[in-house]
C-alpha cells in the first residue's frame, strides 16, 4: 500500500475498564466506529493514547487490537518513541510487525540539554535505517521541551524512509517552514486543531487532531473545504469546532476528551494515575460545547 499522509487522522485514546486494564473490546468497538467515517485512518499509541504510561506488552495489545478492525484502505500510525534509539528502534519493529503502516517517533527528552541538532538527526537516522515501515517525526516542543530545528528536518526530511512529520503547536510560521524547507512530497501534518485551517493553507498535508475523535466528518470536510480554496466555509468550521477543539486538549486534556466520547456514545472510560479524572465543571463545559456544535 502507498502511504497516504493527506488528511485527517484521530489519536484515539486507549481504553481502561474499571480496574485499570487496558480494555481491547471497547478499543475495538470505538474503531469500528472511526472506520465508519471518512477518517484516512488513526493513530495508536500518542500522546491522547496515553502512551508513556503503558507497559511495553499493553502498547503491543493496544496495536494488535486496533490494527484488527483498521481496513487495509486506510492507515495505521503508531506512535513508537522512547528515550534511547535502541528502545525506539525496537518499539518500532514491534509496531511493524504488529502491521502498523507507520510510526510516530517522538524525540528522546529526558537528556533534552544534549539533544543537539547532531544527537536528533543521528537518532531519528538510526531508527528509519532499522524501521521496515516509514518513520514520521514528532515534533512537540510543550512535552520534549525543544523544538525540531530547521536544519535538523532538512537533513533528515531528505532520508528515503521518512516521508513526513508531525507539528504540534500553534506555530504556523514554523510549520510553514518544515513544509518549505522539506522535499515537495514530504507530508507535514498539524497537530492543533484551533489553527488547523491556516495550517492547511501554509503547506500541511493534514492532521492528527483529537478533536477528530469526537467529530470525526466534521473535521474531514474542513480539511477538504480547504484542500477545495473554499476559504470561507473553512474558516466558519474552524470557529464552530475551536471551542470543542480546545475543552478536549488543552483546557482539560485526555479527561476531557474521554468524557466528550462517553457523551457521544463512544467508551471513553476512565484516565490512568496519575492523570485525574475530569472534574463537574469541566463536564458542564463539555456538554455546553457538544450541544453547541450539535454532536
């Protein structure tokens, strides 16, 4: 299959019943419903998948079970980084082997002073040498606690095997930028749903949104509307799905997203500690925000 990168993409949270177990059957059920939609596919194992607090056999189970119910005519992400390359590199043939179509790879942070443009492109180099699937970088400045640097996506933009990034900040001059200074045919994909209609207009191929999750063709008609020049239908669905966009990332996290797809009929489920769960008021603002949109 050739790698489709245009679109949208949800990073579907993970699912935990009662006793803190991941939860493969409701994961799956909330698939089977994604892959009901227009969606070109989803990501497994990301930041709104609650990644860094699964054990290494969860990760595995989780990607088993979605790559089971994802048709072969749309794409599985898998989100893969650790903190050392020889982790990540095993992460990621896991993942492959698991029939991930291709990785996310977020750069190593804890050692974040030493992560100089030489340490990034050696690291992510060594990982897309050894995947047998395509490696997408992840660059997420407010959790690494750096950013990517241009000559770092330059260099590593022209490796055969790594056909695009993630961006995940409202910065759109700097995505602009990745999608400048790359190959025309390399995929840089929003991560930030408020400005994902300028994001589109800068350069992005598309998205990995979590307010995907929660409304899934709604987000697919923006990203067409704007693939279409039809800037002003785009931009009153950016207005419409911004405030919903923000109350399931920023505003009250994964929480807040989980509670948005219970709401929906979607099993969201509860949060693993120490992430909290969402508190009354934050409820209240999700259900405003859902009636608001229609969902």
């Amino acid at each position: 299959m050739t790698l489709r990168l245009h679109g949208i993409f949800p990073p579907i949270p993970t699912t935990f019943d009662a006793d803190g177990e991941v939860d493969t059957a409701a994961l799956a059920a909330n698939v089977r419903r994604w892959m009901r939609t227009r969606l070109t596919g989803v990501l497994a194992l990301g930041s709104n998948g609650e990644a860094a607090l699964l054990d290494e056999d969860e990760c595995d189970r989780v990607l088993a079970a979605v790559r089971e119910h994802v048709p072969g005519d749309r794409v599985l992400l898998a989100g893969t980084g650790r903190e050392s390359t020889r982790a990540t590199i095993a992460a990621t043939r896991r993942a492959a082997d698991l029939g991930a179509d291709a990785v996310l790879v977020r750069p190593p942070s804890y050692f974040k002073s030493q992560m100089t443009t030489d340490a990034i492109v050696e690291h992510f180099t060594a990982v897309a040498d050894a995947s047998p699937v395509p490696v997408l970088l992840y660059n997420l400045p407010g959790v690494a606690g750096f950013t990517l640097t241009l000559p770092a996506v330059a260099r590593l933009a022209a490796h055969p095997n790594i056909p695009g990034m993630k961006e995940t900040s409202a910065d759109l001059e700097r995505l602009g930028q990745f999608a400048a200074v790359a190959p025309a045919d390399f995929a840089v994909l929003s991560g930030w749903a408020p400005v994902v209609h300028p994001a589109l207009v800068a350069g992005a191929a598309g998205g990995i949104l979590a307010v995907a999750n929660v409304l899934p063709d709604d987000c697919v008609t923006l990203f067409d509307l704007a693939r279409a020049s039809r800037h002003d239908e785009a931009l009153a669905l950016q207005r419409r799905l911004t405030p919903i966009a923000q109350l399931v990332t920023s505003v009250h996290g994964i929480a807040g997203l989980k509670y948005a797809l219970d709401e929906l009929g979607y099993l969201g489920g509860p949060v693993r500690a120490p992430l909290r769960p969402l508190a009354e008021g934050g409820r209240d603002e999700i259900r405003r925000a859902l009636d608001a949109v229609g969902a």
